[in-house]
C-alpha cells in the first residue's frame, strides 16, 4: 500500500515544518511527515529547509550561526498571515517528542549536502533512539556520504537516498550505499523504475507529487511511497483508487 507523506508537513496548506504542519499532516490523514534536519550554532539539530532563516522566518542569517534560543524568538509562520506568529521553528526532540506518542512514519532528511554539520548524524540517531522510533524512521540525504556514516552508526535504521536526476539503474546504487530506499525527484521515477527497484527490494518513494495524475500513477504501481506538500488531496485519491 502506497504511504503518503506529509512533505514539511503539509507544506500546501500550512507553514512549513512548523508543528502546526505536522499536525495537520497527521489530521488529515498521511502514513508520515517528512521533516528537515540542520544543526544550530550551538548544535541542536533543528527542523527548517534551508541553510538560512531568510524565506521562512521573521530573521535572517545561517542557521549554522545562530544559538537555538536566538532561533526560537522567530517566527516560523510569519508568511502565512492568518498563522503569524502561532509557532517557531521546532527542535528535532520537541518532533520526535510529539511522534513518540503516535504511530506514524517519520522521515527525517539530513540537510547537509552545502553545509557540513559536525556529528549530525550521531545526534539525531541518539534521539531517535531515545524516542524509542528506530523502527518508523527513515533518514534520507542527498549528501549520500552522510548515509554511509548513518550506516556505519547503526545498521538499524532504514536510509534512504534522496535523486535529483535520473541514474543508471539506481536500485543497483542504492545497495552500494547499503540503503533500503530511493527518494527520486517525481520525474525521474517513472513506473520501471518504481517496478525494478522495488523487484531488488529497494523501496521507491518520489518527491515532491502535488498533481493528480502522477499521484494516480504511483497508487497504481503500487509504489512505497511518496511525499505531497497536500496530503488532504492524496487520501481523497487514494481512496478514490483502492
Ligand atoms: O525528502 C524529500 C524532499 O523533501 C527533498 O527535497 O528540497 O524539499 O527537502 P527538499
Ligand atoms: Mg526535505
């Protein structure tokens, strides 16, 4: 059964990778989130996408050089206007912390592929661990040597690597890497890819699927997954479907 992923949450709808878009995700009905992952100044891994806090915050800088308590005095929802000011941006525990008490898939993206954070990947695999959610996590990058260092951390936990273009027979990469998962941008994933990789047991789940026709096309090809800024309209196919 394909699972559908609240991309930032629901990204669509709501400030993105906000709690209040995590629990939206959830509420209307999504198999996960998807989260991203940088680390403080300080070194608090925290959920925002980019580099910056420039696009989705009130303040401006590198992530990198700002402490968690100087993040969390922004608002992480000041481009919506009816949610200004209702959330900041969330650490990895306050997440995980909520997560831990439900059931849901978690994908957690390491977004060090610019930047290289100092033991990333130790930090958030101890929290996970101490969430007790080893076995409903994914963690995914595109920096794929960070995957390995994942891998070497602990055998576990499910990785994944994140394509954004098309490779030559990629479930035969993502063994190299000893992952258990591909997440290919949504046009590099057409239905021999989604049958081939999943055939050689890599599990196939695409980014970001917002249209209809390709959502239609992966609940077809009975793909693992994929991840939607609009988890809302992906159970209303889905159901359709099924
Ligand atoms: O993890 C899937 C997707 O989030 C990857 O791209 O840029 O939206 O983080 P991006
Ligand atoms: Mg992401």
């Amino acid at each position: 059964m394909t699972k559908i992923f609240g991309h930032r949450g629901a990204a669509g709808t709501y400030p993105e990778n906000t709690m209040p878009s995590f629990k939206a995700a959830i509420d209307f009905g999504a198999d996960g989130i998807e989260l991203d992952v940088h680390l403080s100044k300080d070194g608090v891994p925290v959920v925002i996408h980019d580099e910056t806090v420039d696009r989705t915050t009130n303040g401006n800088g590198f992530v990198k050089d700002l402490t968690f308590s100087q993040l969390k005095t922004l608002d992480a929802c000041c481009r919506f206007p009816e949610y200004t000011g209702i959330a900041g941006i969330p650490s990895l525990e306050e997440v995980l912390s909520w997560s831990g008490t439900s059931n849901f898939l978690v994908n957690i993206e390491l977004k060090n592929d610019r930047i290289q954070y100092e033991n990333l990947e130790e930090k958030v695999i101890q929290q996970i661990f101490t969430h007790n959610m080893q076995n409903r996590v994914i963690l995914s990058s595109f920096n794929h040597d960070s995957l390995m260092r994942c891998r070497s951390i602990s055998t576990e936990l499910e990785t994944a690597a994140l394509i954004s273009e098309r490779l030559f027979e990629p479930w035969n990469y993502a063994k190299t890497l000893s992952a258990s998962g591909i997440h290919p941008i949504h046009y590099a994933a057409d239905q021999q890819v989604i049958f081939q990789s999943q055939a050689n047991g890599i599990q196939v789940r695409p980014f970001t699927v917002n249209d209809d026709t390709t959502m239609r096309m992966l609940f077809r090809s009975e793909c693992a997954g994929f991840f939607t800024d609009y988890p809302e309209k992906a159970l209303l196919l889905k159901k359709e479907i099924i």
